[in-house]
C-alpha cells in the first residue's frame, strides 16, 4: 500500500536533488528518516561528505599516519 503525502516545494527539490545525488529513490530517503531518524539535512550533509572524500580519494589526497592518530588519541579514554 503506498500513501501520499504533500511536501512544500522547497522539500521536494530537496528530496529529488538527494535522490540523483544518492542513487536513492524519494521513498527509500523518506522511509530512512522515519525508521531511522534521519533528516533531510543530515542525508544532505551526510552525501556532502562522501562526495568530498571520493574527491579526495581520486586525487590521492589521504590522511597521513599522523592525522589518523591525533584523531583516535581524541577518543582515548
């Protein structure tokens, strides 16, 4: 059973721009949000990060050793 529901406008650019950017259908970006709490904002943001670190990659630009170990030092107890 599929339900509708409106969204303003702003919202629904949101969710097609996330859903091309993702390869995530609408839908599946809604029901992650209500199963699990996940905003829009934060899916956005989220994606954001993982398109800067796949640019990153393809430009061999990778934590050193160092970074890597001021990072896990922060989470010591």
């Amino acid at each position: 059973m599929k339900n509708m529901i409106a969204v303003s406008d702003d919202i629904s650019l949101r969710l097609d721009e996330l859903a091309e950017r993702t390869q995530l259908t609408r839908e599946q970006i809604v029901e992650d949000a209500l199963t699990h709490g996940r905003s829009l904002a934060w899916r956005e943001k989220w994606a954001a990060g993982v398109r800067e670190g796949m640019e990153d990659a393809d430009a061999s630009d990778f934590a050193e050793d160092h970074e890597i170990a001021a990072v896990l030092d922060k989470f010591k107890n």
